[in-house]
C-alpha cells in the first residue's frame, strides 16, 4: 500500500491554493497551503513534505527562488511549477535547475492526479549482492523512510520475483560467479525498462563494460560503500523519469531533464 504522501501547495493566489488542498485531500493526499515563498519555507522546516506544488510567479520569493532553497535543504524532495504560462524565462530557468514539471493553470487535475500517483508508488527494492553486512545497515535506513528491500541470494531466483512496475533492482559485482552484466542480459530478455542499477566494489568500470551496460539501458552506476541518501537520490531520479515519462506521452505539462 503507498503512504499517505505529503503536499505542500504554494501559491500567493488564495482561492486557487484553497481549492487545489481541497481536491488533493479529497484524493487522500494530506496538503497544506502556503501563500507566499516565505511561509513555503517555514513550513518545509516544519514539516516533511514528500512534494511542492509551488506557483511560479510570486512576490518576494518567486518558483524559482524557492526550488533553488528547497534544493539546499531536501534535494530529493520533487518540485512541480504552476504558471499562467506554457514557458518563459523563468519556467524554463526552473526546469533546468530541477522542476520537474510545470503545469499551466488552469490546471489539467486528472494529468497532476496521474503524476502524484506515480511518485507516490510504494517501490521495493530488490538487491542481489553478496556484501550482506553492506545492505542490511543500508536497509534499515531505507524501511525507516518507507521503502521494502527484498535480497536475492541466488541469481537464479532473480527473475521468479521482478515485476514491471513499482521495482528498482540493484545488482552488485559479487553474485555467487554470475556477473552482474550477465544477469542485466537476463534481465533485459524480460523487462526492457526496469530501472537498473550496477552496484560496484569500487573498481573502476572499463570502457567496454560502461558501454555494455549503457546499451542493456543501465539507469545508473553506484560506487561502494555509498551512504542512504545517495541510493535515496537514484531513487528519486527513476521516479522522475517515470513522471516525466508520462507527461511526455499525454502532454499538458513542461517536463524537466533529469541529470
């Protein structure tokens, strides 16, 4: 079941932030309002907001201004514009310092409902690694934040358990003699978008491996020992590109490039 999903709704216009916390919490999120950049960033020190709704044009503290303070503080946390406006300078200057979209208003409610619904997916994690100390410290952060860690001891056992969607697999370099681009192959016969992550022990990847797994449609390569928060950013970025993924196909919205 996903959780409840927090929502912080900015914007100096206090009939549109009413009604837009009123239709999100009719759809079981739980939103607040804030109606200026100011009192945005007082309750983000506040609260733990899982997502900001933010209005870009705004006095004192404009979308912009507030994306770039909530990025020294939460990075992870997704940043989508509101605009009178399908583009501009200050839309597409947020979209490249990270936004990940911007809706134009009035808003496509059905479209924003459709986009909260793929951040908020529960995804498990599914990890086959030897390094078993590595992972189990690493998890319990992990479940602390709501996110399930299923480990697969033996290769074999791998594609019995994956599913297409709502799963991030991280492959480690130690897998009982089975490489880890060799079980991505496996992979890949099966699940051509399942986001994938090489897991390595710190060795340096060569050229012909990198490009190997970029034509297997690798999302990223982690270099052991990382700390939580970086795994909790990779995570975060295959979110996005899922998001991203869906605005591009139904339109409606300015979708952001992630790094």
């Amino acid at each position: 079941m996903n959780k409840e999903m927090r929502i912080l709704v900015v914007d100096d216009d206090w009939p549109m932030a009413k009604t837009l916390v009123d239709v999100l919490n009719l759809n079981r999120y739980r939103a607040e309002a804030a109606y200026s950049g100011p009192e945005a960033l007082v309750m983000m020190g506040e609260v733990q907001f899982d997502c900001v709704l933010t209005d870009i044009k705004m006095p004192e503290v404009t979308g912009v201004d507030l994306l770039r303070a909530i990025k020294e503080v939460r990075p992870h946390v997704p940043v989508v514009f509101m605009s009178a406006y399908a583009a501009g300078s200050l839309v597409n200057e947020g979209l490249r310092e990270g936004a990940l979209a911007s809706f134009v208003k009035p808003l496509d409610i059905d479209l924003l409902l459709c986009s909260l619904s793929v951040l908020n997916e529960q995804r498990s994690i599914v990890v086959i690694d030897d390094d078993a100390k590595f992972w189990r410290v690493l998890g319990e952060g992990l479940e602390r934040r709501g996110f399930t860690m299923l480990k697969v001891e033996d290769p074999e056992d791998l594609l019995e358990i994956l599913k297409p969607n709502g799963q991030a697999v991280f492959l480690g370099t130690r897998l009982n003699g089975v490489k880890g681009l060799e079980l991505l192959e496996r992979i890949r016969e099966q699940y051509d978008t399942l986001p994938v992550v090489l897991a390595t022990d710190g060795r340096e990847a060569t050229s012909s491996e990198v490009e190997k797994a970029q034509s297997l449609n690798v999302f990223a390569y982690l270099h052991k020992p990382f700390e939580a928060d970086e795994l909790l950013g990779v995570l975060a970025d295959i979110r996005r590109r899922e998001v991203g993924t869906l605005l591009r196909r139904r339109g409606g919205a300015l979708v952001g490039q992630v790094a």
